[in-house]
C-alpha cells in the first residue's frame, strides 16, 4: 500500500522565517563590523586633525595625502569632515545594534536612506580628492569603501525586508526602557565626538618668545 505523505504548510512557513531572520542577522552583522571599521578609520582621521596638524612649516604636502587633509575640502564649516563621517558610522552601528537586540523592523528600511545620505557625501568627496586635490588620501578611501559597502548591504537588507514602507512604519513597539541602549549609546558617542571638537578649539596658551 503506497504510504501518503501530508505537507505541513506551517512548517514550511517557519522554516522560510527562519531562514530569512538568520539571513538578516548576518546581514546586519556585517552592517555593525563594516560600520566599526569605517567608525575607527573616521576617529583615526579626527585625532590626526587635533594632534597632528598643523604640521610644521615647510614639510613636503603636495601630492600626498596630507594635501588631501589640510584641504579646504575635509572642513565642513571649520569643523573636520571626518567628524561628521564618525557621527555617521555612530549613527550606522546604533541602528544594526539596535535590530540585532530588538529585531525592529523600522531599521530594515531605515539604513537605506541613512547610507544613501553617507555614499552621496562619500562620492562628493572622492570627486574632490580626484579631480580637483589631485591627491589620494588612503584612509579617507577606506571611509568611502566602507560607505559604499554599507550602502550596497543596506539596500540588500531594504529589499529582503518583509516590513512595510517606512512611511508606513511608526515608532511602537520600542519601550521607554528598551529604547535607553540606542539613546544611551548616541549620547556617549556623541559627547565623545562634542569632546573632541572642543580640545580643537579650545584657547591654548601661546609660548613665549
């Protein structure tokens, strides 16, 4: 006697949700170590803005890096760009951290404009630095091959998601209390970076003649 076999379509449905939340949390997962790359590279170029420059007069800048980092181009109104691309890469790991603790679905759609804003900024510098410095700074290409990777995972993860438009997405279903880990983590880094500009600006005393 032949033996039937019945399908289990909830079974099959559990299975295919589970295979796309662990396929998001991968994708997430390289979202928070390119994210931190890029978070180290953008710091790195902070501390060079407060502790090396300016560097002393008559060192040889043109055609190396240093002529891309002393350029009116890496300010963005007296502040250094770098800054404004950690707050960036702050603002990228909040979000990946954020899903991976509390799998909310307004991230899935949200880091998709949030890179795209960083690649376009990413793209107008690397304009600058090729076409109008003349010059390569290397560790702003790793900021900007960081971004573009973090953009291409972003779109990845939008076109996957299962979520609904963000427009159609509010803000429930993150407690006061859960929501204490994202805002806690912005503010530290964001001081940190508050801190940093103000070392830069802060009157020092000038040495006697």
């Amino acid at each position: 006697m032949a033996q039937t076999t019945e399908s289990n379509p909830n079974g099959n449905a559990e299975e295919q949700d589970a295979t796309g939340t662990r396929t998001m949390r991968r994708l997430m997962g390289l979202v928070l170590v390119v994210g931190f790359v890029g978070w180290l590279d953008t710091n790195f170029l902070v501390g060079v803005h407060l502790e090396v420059l300016p560097l002393p007069e008559g060192a040889p800048i043109e055609g190396t890096q240093w002529e891309v980092i002393t350029s009116e181009w890496s300010y963005i109104m007296g502040i250094p760009s770098a800054m404004f691309g950690a707050a960036f890469y702050l603002l990228v790991l909040t979000l990946s951290t954020t899903w991976l603790t509390y799998r909310l679905p307004q991230v899935e759609k949200l880091l998709l404009p949030v890179t795209g804003v960083g690649l376009l900024m990413s793209a107008n510098f690397v304009y600058q630095m090729f076409f109008v410095i003349e010059a390569v700074c290397p560790l702003c290409m790793v900021s900007a091959a960081s971004t573009t990777v973090l953009f291409v995972l972003s779109a990845v993860i939008y076109h996957q998601s299962e979520a609904p438009g963000l427009q159609d997405l509010g803000i429930s279903g993150l407690g006061l209390r859960d929501a204490l880990w994202p805002v806690t983590l912005l503010l530290v880094g964001g001081l940190a970076l508050l801190m940093y500009w103000l070392v830069g600006v802060m009157p020092l005393p000038v040495p006697q003649a």
